[in-house]
C-alpha cells in the first residue's frame, strides 16, 4: 500500500467536513473497497480501532487514534458473502478473532486466518447500522465490552458484557464511517459541473449518472466517481485509486484513461501519475501526465484521454478555450 498523499491546506479545509460516508447498513458489495471507521450505536464518541495488537474502543481525538480507527473494507478472505476489514496503518494486517478476542494480525494465508478475518455483515441489530457475525461462528457478533472488543453471543460467560439483550444489541452495532486518516476525492468538470470523473467497464468517462451511459451501472455511480489521492505510483505526482475496486488506478493506454490494476511495471506507474498544475481554465486543476507532459487529462465526448490539443483526436474540440476547460477538474471531497 503507498503512503496516502497528504493534502495541501486548500483540500484540507475542503475535506473538514466529508465524514459522512455514515448511516444505515449497505450491502457487502457496496463497501468493498472502502476506508471505513465503525462508530458504535450506542455510545457514538467511540470508534472501533487497534491498540498494541488487540481491538478496542475510544474516541478518535489524535492523529494515532485516527489511523488505528481506519480501516479497509475488503471481500472476506474466506470468501463470498464475507467481508474483512484491513488496517490503514499495517497494510496487510486484518481485525481477526482469537479466542474470543478481536486482535489486528498479520495475514498469514492459513485456513483458521481467513475464517477468523471473515465476517458477514446484516442489518444493525439494534436496529440501526450494521453488525458483523463471524463467519465462523455465526451466532457471534463483533462486540464492544467495558471498551474492548470480543466476538459475543451473549450467553453471559464474558464478565466484561452487560448481558442485558437490549444492551447487547447496541454493543454489536456499528455505524460504517468514512474514515478519519483517508480522503476520498471526486474530479468534477468545470465546464460540465454536474459531470464527475467515473471510471464504468474499465474505461474513464465524465458522468452524471442520468444520460444512461450503456458502460456504466447506475447503482454503483457514487462508488465510481470516488478515488483515493495518493502519492504518485511514478514517485512524483498524484495517482487515483478506486474506492470500489482496490489496487486499481486510472492510467492512460493508447491515449485513453482507462481503469486498471497495478502490474508493477515502470510503463503502469508512468501511465498512471499525473502532475497536479494550476488549471489551464484559470481556476482549480488540471493534471498533466508524467510520461507525455504536454498531455492532460481531458474530456471529449464524455470520454477521458490524455491530449495535447493538437487536433489529432476526432472526439475533441479544437478550439483553444475548449480544451482549457476541458482540462480542468474541481477537486471535491468523494461521496
């Protein structure tokens, strides 16, 4: 995983208030891919987050408590119908239950691991947001107790739950948050302000989720238009993760900006960085491609490319002021 791309004081007084990725429960497959921190139900300061190994609770007031609370949503390591929830600050390690206890462990491919990691999400049982059962025990929930984490079915043999029913429904609801530690972006046109950068079928287009793109599904538009920022695969620039399809960027290929994943190469790396420049419409952003420098990210025809105005490309206005504006993107926080 490569070190999130921090923000510059503008983004970050734009993202101040995008915590809100919250609410009622969403089905598995509209939160992989995620960053996600879990709010309890019923006592709302405090977040799930990791501690020297083990799942706790507390309020996410530090910059540590923050990156502990944050956490990927992932397909479960066991398989369909599981989700499992990977640590923002130690890639590669995911909440699992042990003995009964919520720990953060490094994945280790065993059978036991991925069962352990896996958990199959439902509707809040308190009747708001959302409870995660173990897939292997599924009569268990995550639960929180006197501020730490247990995998509990309340039959009252753990003397840290109040085995109250009512109580234990809220001890094994969660509220699914944006996570505090990441900023999701969405790149809206300034030409065609209510057109977002989406990627549908594997290809970049700009998008308002009403014409009835024949490559898009309608009911995954948020999840498509939202990208993590992060530091340039190239080593310098920015390169945009999927939300909903992890470890997949956009890059350009054959002048088109297509979605794909990352094979590690130098060529995917280049393709897929781009340098962040003062928009070429004399406002907000253009992004200029690291390997072809006199191309931009642009729109023609609701379709992304890197061009060069060099009237090369048939989908493009030629026209000098066209292309200024279709260069140029508003950086605002992802839905």
């Amino acid at each position: 995983m490569r070190q999130l791309l921090r923000a510059s004081v503008g983004l970050a007084v734009l993202f101040a208030s995008a915590n809100s990725m919250a609410g009622g429960f969403k089905p598995a497959e509209r939160l992989y891919g995620r960053w996600g921190a879990l709010r309890s139900v019923n006592y709302q300061q405090n977040f799930v987050r990791h501690r020297n190994g083990l799942g706790e609770m507390s309020p996410l007031a530090s910059d540590l408590d923050r990156k502990d609370g944050s956490f990927r949503v992932v397909p479960g390591l066991a398989g369909p119908g599981t989700v499992s929830l990977e640590s923002f600050n130690f890639p590669g390690s995911f909440l699992r239950h042990q003995n009964g206890r919520i720990k953060l462990d490094r994945f280790d491919a065993s059978d036991l691991f991925r069962k352990d990691a896996s958990f199959v999400i439902q509707p809040g049982a308190a009747g708001d947001g959302t409870t995660f059962r173990a897939s292997n025990y599924p009569e268990h929930a995550i639960r929180h107790c006197s501020g730490h984490l247990f995998i509990d079915r309340n039959d009252k043999s753990n003397p840290a739950c109040d085995p109250n029913d009512a109580v234990f429904r809220g001890d094994i609801s969660f509220h699914v948050e944006r996570a505090p530690s990441v900023r999701t972006i969405s790149l809206q046109s300034v030409n065609y302000p209510d057109h977002f950068v989406r990627h549908c079928s594997g290809l970049g287009f700009i998008d308002n989720n009403v014409k009835g793109n024949a490559a898009c599904n309608p009911a995954v538009y948020e999840e498509d238009i939202s990208f993590v920022m992060v530091s340039g695969l190239a080593g310098r620039g920015v390169s945009f993760e999927s939300t909903n399809y992890p470890g997949q960027y956009l890059r350009h290929q054959g002048g088109r900006l297509k979605l794909g994943a990352s094979d590690s190469s130098e060529l995917f790396k280049s393709d897929a960085s781009f340098e962040q420049v003062a928009g070429l419409a004399g406002r907000e952003t253009s992004f200029r491609s690291v390997n072809y420098p006199d191309r931009f990210i642009r729109h023609c025809s609701s379709k992304l490319y890197i061009d060069k105005n060099d009237g090369s490309n048939k989908d493009c206005d030629p026209t000098d002021a066209v292309f200024r504006n279709d260069v140029t993107f508003k950086v605002v926080p992802g839905r």
